[in-house]
C-alpha cells in the first residue's frame, strides 16, 4: 500500500475516528462526572461548566479551535490536516456521547446516573452510581485507560486532539523547553488550578494517577507491547556466539568496534533482535561459550526485517 493512497487515508481516519470515540467516552462517562480529567483542556472544561453551566464538550471546542490556529500560525504545518480532523472528532465525540444526551432515550436512561453533590451543577455519569467509595476509582481507572487508549489511536494514524500539543509544542519552539517537561508543567498548572477552584486536594491526587494510567495505555495503543528485545553482547568470543546464533536462533547479527575503557582493548561487539521467548536460549548460549560475556536487554517496540513483521507507523 503506497504511502499517501486512498486506501491508507480511509485506514488512518477511520483510526483517527476509532480513537476519538474512546475519547469522547473516557471524558464524558468517567472522569467529568468525577472531576479527575488529567489535566489539559479537560481539566479546564470542568472548571468552566462549573461556573457556567455549559458542557464541558462545548469549552473543549471553542478553546481548541483557537489553538489550533495559533500552533499552525506558530509552530507551522506539523499541525496539518490529520491533526485538524483528530481535534475536531475528538471534541465532537465528547459532545455525542455526553451522558446527558442518553437520557433522551429511554431504554439507556438507567444506565445513566447524577452523581453531583446537592446544590452542584448535575453530572451524569454512566454505569457508576457515585454512591460507592470506590466508583471515584473504578471511574479513574476506566477514564484513563479508555481515554489513553483513544489518544494512542489518535497518535498511531497521525492525528492530535489540539488542546495541550499545542502550547508545549510553542514553548519547545521558542524557549527550548523538552517536549516531557512542557507536557508535565502545563498539566500541572492546570492540575493544580482544578484543585484550587474544587477546593479539593485529592481531586490533585487523582489527576496525577490518571494522567501517569493515561500516558502508559497511550503508548501501549501507539506503539504496541514489546514483542522484540534488542541485545547488545560484548565479548572476546563473539565470533563463536554468532555462530551459535546463526545455527540456533536463525538471526542475523551486526558486529561494532567496541573498546574496553580500562585495557583499550580492542573487541567486537554483537547487536542482535530476538523475540522475547528466544531470550533464554540467547542467554544460554552466551553463558556457555564465555560466562564472562556483557549481555544489555533492552525492549524493541518496532522492528522492520527479515523474521520480523511491521508494526511501525509511516510518518
């Protein structure tokens, strides 16, 4: 399939469209009715429906579109197309799947519940009761997982939700800041300003935990679990130790110059890609031809090759 084809823009919108669902659903269901959004323009939206009554879909909407214009005025054309269409699905799907809408239909009316405080604006969540200790749990833990799975989606076929990308991407621009510093002060200006206005530090907690939950399942939905491990093996047998991986294992290896920073001698170093159930024969065979054998296991996430089937994203 040719990059750019028709076939593969249906693939990544309809993936783009997967993972705006599970967002709507993680925002709607679970963490707005809990006020435990992890951050970003989420974490803005609850404050303002607090104050204002309006659904937090709407405020996700209107600060989103703004900047959206501003990063591509800014930062330029990585804001392109997909990501347009990612932000302006993903605020959509939050306004669809908003649980008061559910309501409207009667069949769906008890699986809908207002877990609000007396005298708070209502907040309906869906399939928790609020009733429970535990429901600010059950509903963290669902919120950040549905929604981190519906971010990696998002991520994995090219797209972006706006909200937050936006200014870490305009602070790494213009004042050098690293992209995970920039993801975790914004977050947490915006973290620390819901607790302020709920007067609630425990809501400070939750988001915390959610947000560290919502970042593993986005890389779990982006990048997929570690099938393969990457080896790097230095010894002054290695020519042995390729032949017995060549025979055993039916991998091909790279050799680099390595020397050893107190003899400065110098030895050949083997860089290999295993999957993970051929790791312990590796160890076995390193072991028995030389036990004083450096061996480093790192996780490889995507590997293109012979023996290895793709699982990376086209950029």
């Amino acid at each position: 399939m040719k990059d750019g084809s028709p076939r593969e823009s249906v693939r990544d919108y309809a993936g783009i469209l997967s993972g705006a669902i599970l967002f709507g659903v993680a925002y709607t269901w679970f963490l707005f009715p809990f006020r435990v959004s992890p951050g970003g323009i989420g974490g803005l939206a609850q404050i303002l429906y607090h104050l204002t009554g309006i659904r937090e879909g709407f405020w996700m909407l209107g600060f989103n579109m703004p900047l959206f214009l501003l990063g591509l005025l800014l930062v330029g054309r990585q804001f392109g197309v997909r990501s347009f269409v990612g932000m302006l699905m993903s605020n959509v799907m939050c306004l669809l799947f908003d649980p008061s809408n559910m309501l409207r239909i009667h069949s769906l009316r008890n699986l809908v519940h207002d877990v609000a405080q007396p005298g708070e604006m209502p907040r309906y969540a869906v399939f928790l009761t609020g009733q429970s200790p535990t429901d600010i749990l059950l509903a963290s833990i669902a919120g950040s997982a549905v929604l981190g799975l519906g971010l990696g989606l998002i991520f994995r076929f090219r797209g972006s939700t706006g909200g937050t990308d936006i200014p870490v991407a305009v602070l790494r621009k213009y004042m050098g800041v690293s992209i995970s510093s920039g993801y975790w002060l914004v977050e947490s200006v915006i973290i620390l300003t819901v607790g302020v206005v709920f007067r609630n530090p425990q809501i400070v907690i939750w988001a915390y935990l959610n947000l560290f939950l919502c970042s593993r399942m986005t890389d779990f939905a982006a990048e997929g679990m570690p099938y393969v491990k990457a080896v790097m093996i230095i010894s002054d047998r290695s020519g042995e130790i390729r032949d017995e991986i060549f025979r055993r294992l039916d991998r091909g290896v790279t050799f680099l110059k390595a020397e050893g920073g107190l003899d400065r001698k110098q030895r050949d170093a083997i860089w290999v890609c295993v999957h993970r159930r051929q790791v312990r024969v590796l160890q076995g065979i390193v072991r028995k031809i030389d036990p004083g054998a450096f061996m480093v296991l790192t996780d490889a996430y995507d590997v293109m090759g012979y023996g290895f089937r793709q699982r990376t994203v086209t950029y």
